[in-house]
C-alpha cells in the first residue's frame, strides 16, 4: 500500500499527467510523469481498465504494480506526478521488472528534458 500523501486522489491530477507529462510505453504498462515546481513529495496513481480482465485479475495487477511502486517512490523527483496505466497484456508479463526499466526509462527522459 502507498502512503496517503503519495497517492494521486483527484481526477484533475490525473489528466495533468496523463496529457500534460511524459510518457513512456511498455510492453504492458505506459507510465506518464508529469514534473511540477511544487516541493511537495512525489505521488501516483493507477489506471486499470475493464480490458486488463475480471476484477480479481484487475486487483490483482493494481496490488503487483502498487508493491512495486512502494520500491521506487524515493527515487522521483518532488513534485512529480507519476500515473501508470496497466494494458490488457499485463497479465503475462513480469509487472515489476517491467515497471522498473519504464520507470528508469522515463526518469532519464525526464533529466534530459531539463
């Protein structure tokens, strides 16, 4: 489970990130990050649809990519917005090496845009 203050909760935020950020594509995940100037910590937040599966599988990706996220929070940047968005193959894929080269990925983009 996240940290309360580390979870993105309102739907504004999300579309900031979403259309606002950067963005990089996995095989099974797309994760965006948007960079705010504000100094509070990083957050985030999950997007998985009705066509990942059933619910128990949904649940069972967003627990996989929440657990994962727990490991990587301390290395975003303050301020960031981070949403990941799990896509139907996520079933059949290894979700936290995945989310760690994205994420890695996205970071290195991220400092080469500054």
């Amino acid at each position: 489970m996240l940290p309360r203050n580390a979870r993105l909760t309102s739907p504004e935020e999300f579309a900031r990130a979403t259309k606002s950020g950067l963005r990089y594509a996995g095989s099974s995940l797309v994760v965006y990050l948007y960079q705010s100037q504000t100094l509070e910590p990083a957050r985030c937040g999950l997007i998985v649809s009705k066509s990942v599966g059933g619910s128990v599988v949904r649940h069972k990706i967003a627990r996989l990519i929440r657990h994962a996220l727990r490991d990587h929070l301390s290395q975003l940047p303050e301020g960031a917005l981070l949403v990941v968005r799990a896509l139907p193959t996520a079933t059949t894929s290894e979700i936290r090496d995945e989310l760690t080269k994205t994420l890695g990925k996205l970071i290195v983009k991220n400092l080469a845009k500054k």
